[in-house]
C-alpha cells in the first residue's frame, strides 16, 4: 500500500503534546502518532455509523426476512 505526504497545520498546544509522546517513544515519530490517529477516528466513525445502521432496523421484520426461505426447509431439520 503506497503513501502520500500531506502538509497539515496543527494547534501549538496539540503539537506539544504530540512531540511528548514522540519524545516518550509512544511513538516513533510525527508522522505515524497522526497516521495512527486518523485511523482510529476512522474506524470509531465507521463502527458508530454502523450502530446507527442497525438501530435503524426493526427486529421482527429483520427476523421475518430472514426465515422467510426457510419455511419449506424447517421440517426437514432434526430435532435437537
């Protein structure tokens, strides 16, 4: 997977911190500390745009959908 090098302007304050971590090898450098950053919000973005998906969702109609093709099969099923 290739990368690209982008120029961000950055807070005083946050940078300060972000070279602490750097300086308190977190991290091994600037670039994967912010790298790993955005990933993370990345994936909490999509995690919580998934959540908000699935409470979308009405349970008994999910259900329903999901047996329908399974009416003619079910008495063919052992009995456990």
């Amino acid at each position: 997977m290739g990368q690209a090098k982008v120029a961000i302007s950055i807070d005083d304050t946050l940078l300060v911190k972000l070279d602490t971590l750097v300086s308190e090898r977190i991290f091994p450098n600037r670039s994967k500390a912010i790298q790993q950053a955005v990933q993370e919000k990345l994936e909490r973005l999509d995690r919580n745009r998934l959540a908000r998906a699935c409470a979308l969702l009405e349970p008994e109609s999910e259900k329903a959908l999901a047996e329908e093709g399974m009416l003619n099969e079910l008495d063919q099923w052992p009995t456990y």
